[in-house]
C-alpha cells in the first residue's frame, strides 16, 4: 500500500470515528426526542454509513479492493454513491451555489440541513475533491474557509463570495 | 457559521444560543430585566448544547480532511489529478 493510499486509510478511519461518535450524539437526542421519524431515519444512515466505512476499511486492509480511486464509492468524502461521482463542473456549480448562499443565509445559531442549496455531503464532498484537484493555494484555503476551517477566508479576497468564482 | 452549524431535525426555525434572536425588534424591543428574563429562561438550551457538542464534532472532523485534502494534492501528480478528479 502507497503512502497516499495508506493516508486515505487514515481519513477513513477517522471518518468512521467521526460517524460513531455522531451516532453516539443522535442517540443522546433521541432520549429528549422520542417517537422523531427524522430522527431516527438520520440514526439508521449513520448507522448504514458506518456499516459502509467499516466493509471499505476491511477491503482496503485486506488489499481486496482493486482500482479504488477509480471507483466513486471509494474517492476521498465518504462511500457515499450519490456523491463524488459529480463532474469538475457539477462540482464547481454546487460550491458556487454555496457559496452564494453564505453571502445570504439568515441569522441563526444553528440550521436545518434542509436550508442548504444542496445535500450537506454532496457540498463537503465537492470542496474537499476541489482541495485535492486545486493547485492554487488561495483558493484551497478559500474551499477550506468555506467547511469553516480556522483562517482558511483570511487572506483572500472576497471571502465567502470568493468561493463562487470560476476561474 | 457554517457547514457543521446545519444539521438535521433542527426544524423550520433555527436553534438560538441564548433561545433568542438579540437582534431582533421583539427581543430589543424589551426592557433589560426582560430581556434578562427571557435568556434566562430560555426553555432550549439543553436542545442548544446537544445540536453545539454535535456541530463542534463535525467541525473538528471537517479540519480534519480538509487538512487531509491538502496533503492528498499535494502529494499527487497532476496528471493523476486529471484522471482521478476530472
């Protein structure tokens, strides 16, 4: 296994914690909000998901999965289908959208997923392909400003609006 | 506020730290011992610090692969790039 497969094992893995410890988190909600359909429907795909992370670890650990950064299920975001298989410019449209909507969103402290212009994990999994596939510092730390990484808008121009340019 | 501050069975409404909006006119509108009053009994909080504790976690979890992300490009070639990304 190479050093950036071995990397991305890394990120799984604590994508996979991540995930647990969600879970942990929606199950302490659930005690003070019995009988929520959505709150359990959001447990069962935490609970799926983590099935998934830990079918991709396995794979990858026992070297059974082939060609894995060919295969969208297994590109860096999460074993999500739905997501990552977005072209550059499905990808571009969808931070752009986002970005449109941080110039405009509401006051609040915290939102449903629902206000968002597009799937929560489909917006994370477009920046971070978009880091990845970015040569311009500036702008990867402009992608990163936008999930809300620490500094990641100091310096560059426009902020938030910045993330909706196409270069 | 940001991609970890949305998060799912918050409802139409979002959810405030203080149970209130500070600077909205029915909040302003009051006298300070109930504007006192009203971020006193906030009926929320514990709603609040469960959605915050959740929040902070993914947002610790999104630094993490972005900062994973930055490493993953620049380690690789941008040919590979291409045929990965597109």
């Amino acid at each position: 296994m190479s050093p950036l497969q071995q990397k991305v094992l890394a990120l799984f893995k604590e994508a996979l914690a991540q995930e647990q410890r969600d879970l942990e988190g929606w199950e302490e909600l659930a005690r003070f909000q019995e009988n929520d359909f959505a709150l359990q429907v959001a447990i069962e795909r935490h609970r799926s998901n983590i099935t998934a992370y830990k079918s991709l670890i396995e794979n990858w650990e026992s070297r059974k999965a082939g060609g894995v950064w060919s295969n969208p299920r297994t590109r860096p975001g999460g074993p999500r289908a739905e997501h990552g298989q977005e072209s550059v410019e499905e990808r571009l449209r969808i931070i752009a959208d986002y970005g449109a909507f941080l110039e405009r969103r509401p006051r609040g402290d915290v939102w449903d997923v629902k206000c968002l212009p597009h799937d929560k994990g489909a917006i994370l999994d477009a920046i971070y392909l978009e880091i990845v596939r970015e040569a311009d510092a500036a702008r990867r730390g402009a992608l990163g400003g936008g999930c809300g990484v620490p500094g990641g808008l100091s310096g560059v121009r426009g902020g938030p609006a910045d993330l909706g340019s196409r270069r | 506020m940001f991609l970890a501050d949305y998060q799912e069975c918050v409802g139409d409404q979002p959810i405030w730290a203080l149970g209130v909006d500070l600077e909205s006119a029915d909040f302003t509108s009051l006298s300070v011992d109930d504007q006192m009053a009203k971020v006193a009994g906030n009926p929320g909080r514990e709603r609040y610090e469960t959605y915050s504790r959740m929040a902070g976690k993914e947002r610790a979890d999104i630094y993490v692969r972005v900062l994973a992300a930055e490493e993953l490009g620049r380690g690789m070639r941008e040919d590979k790039k291409r045929e990965i990304f597109g």
